[in-house]
C-alpha cells in the first residue's frame, strides 16, 4: 500500500515528554498504521555531503542541553534498516553511516507516532552543499519508496525564529502567522515553486525562517505530492509566538 509523506512541526524537545502534540501525534500514527520503514529528515542533522543511517540498532541522541533528566534519560530504540539504507543509498547517492544515529527531531516525534517503536527508522541527512531547488530535487529520488511501504517524512517548523520566542507563551506574531498561512497556502494548490522560493513566498519569511535548517525538511514532504493526493494539517499552532507547529499529511 501507498504510504503517506508527514511533516512535523517538532518544536522543543520537551514535547517527548507528552502534551497536546503528542497526542495529535498518537492519533496520526494509529490512522496511518505501521509502515515498512519511515525515511525521516530532520532539522537536527546537518552534513558536508549526503549522509543515510545505516545501524541495525541506531543511538538516541540527546542533541540538546539544559532540560529535566526524564527527557535525557529517555530512549527511542527503534531499530533501523541497513536494507533500507541501501535502498535510499542507491536512490540518492548517500554515503551509509553509523556516526549518527535519531536525533530528537526524529525520536521526540515517533515516540508518540510509534510508541512501542517496533518500526524501522533511517535519518537522511540535510547536505548543506544544496540549495532550496536542489533539496527538492534530491526529494523527488525518494518518491518510489511510497509504493514500497515507506514513509517519507520531514521533521522541523516553518517558523523557526527562537530570538523572538514568548518563553512565557503568547499570541503569534502578526509575521509568523502570515507566512504559517502562505506556507499552508501554498501547500494546498501544489505550488513547489512558490515552497522552494520561501524568500520569496511572503514579506514574513526572513524574520520566519532566519536559518534554513528547520525549514528544508518541509521541501522533501511537498516533493512527494502526486496528483490526486489529499493535503491535510495536523497540530496547527504557533507556539510561543514564533515557533510553527504545524504538521503536514499528503496522502
């Protein structure tokens, strides 16, 4: 069967711990099911050069400092698949690796999505010789794993902006609603360009997204977009002003 392609707007680290997130994340994961394997691309793993997990038994990387010792303690043992790997390997031409493994964009998401995590998960990483045209591009490789029973997924925000995060909560920015808005948009009428130009998608984007990191994975989500697929939106928040939440369901 078809897998779907998900985007989640991951936010703090935190949401591992449980919350209304991860409750919205719950509920996706039982109405999906359990795939063959999940593809995920997250914010959290930035190389020089294309780089795929390939462990049998990926680490739970604790990529991050100063929270409560319950979330630092806390494990993800889903195993990966160096089948998989390969495949994605030959697909792409990532170099398989055993120096990462699921950082939290990844674990702090499908923990709640698959919390016996009993399915196979291998990280693509973000190669920071590739513009915005060529991470959508190097996306359309994943495309046959679908049909294979994986999922394709994407893990960051689209308003990514923690210089002006509300510690304390708060109304979103007037800016970080709108381009939340044009980015939703734009997504719903299938318009790839408009996503890979997001400088140029709204007057919002550059105080949304003042680093690019969280909001790439977004593009391999949106390059796997076929006609007749449904867009739908899951946890659509802005938290603490300027942190998007929101998450994507192509199907």
């Amino acid at each position: 069967m078809r897998q779907p392609a998900l985007f989640f707007g991951h936010g703090s680290p935190m949401n591992a711990l449980g919350g209304p997130y991860a409750e919205a994340w719950r509920a996706l994961g039982e109405a999906v099911g359990k795939p063959r394997g999940v593809v995920m691309v997250s914010a959290h793993w930035e190389t020089d050069g294309l780089a795929v997990t390939a462990q049998a038994q990926p680490e739970t990387i604790h990529d991050f400092g100063g929270f409560p010792d319950a979330l630092h303690a806390m494990q993800y043992p889903a195993p990966g698949s160096p089948d998989l790997a390969t495949r994605v390997s030959h697909l792409t031409g990532a170099t398989p690796t055993m120096q990462w493994g699921l950082d939290h964009g990844t674990w702090s998401v499908l923990a709640h999505v698959w919390p016996e995590a009993d399915v196979p998960v291998v990280q693509l990483s973000l190669d920071r010789r590739l513009d915005a045209r060529g991470h959508h591009a190097l996306a359309k490789r994943l495309a046959p794993l679908r049909d294979e029973g994986v999922i394709i997924a994407g893990s960051g925000d689209f308003v990514h902006n923690l210089r002006t995060w509300k510690r304390a909560g708060g109304e979103p920015y007037d800016w970080a609603g709108r381009f939340n808005a044009a980015v939703k948009a734009a997504l719903l009428r299938g318009d790839d360009e408009a996503l890979i130009d997001w400088v140029g998608l709204a007057e919002d984007a550059q105080l949304s997204v003042p680093t690019d990191e969280h909001y790439l994975p977004l593009l391999y989500v949106a390059a796997q977009r076929r006609p007749g697929d449904d867009v739908s939106f899951f946890n659509d928040v802005i938290e603490g002003g300027s942190i998007s939440m929101t998450g994507v369901r192509i199907s």
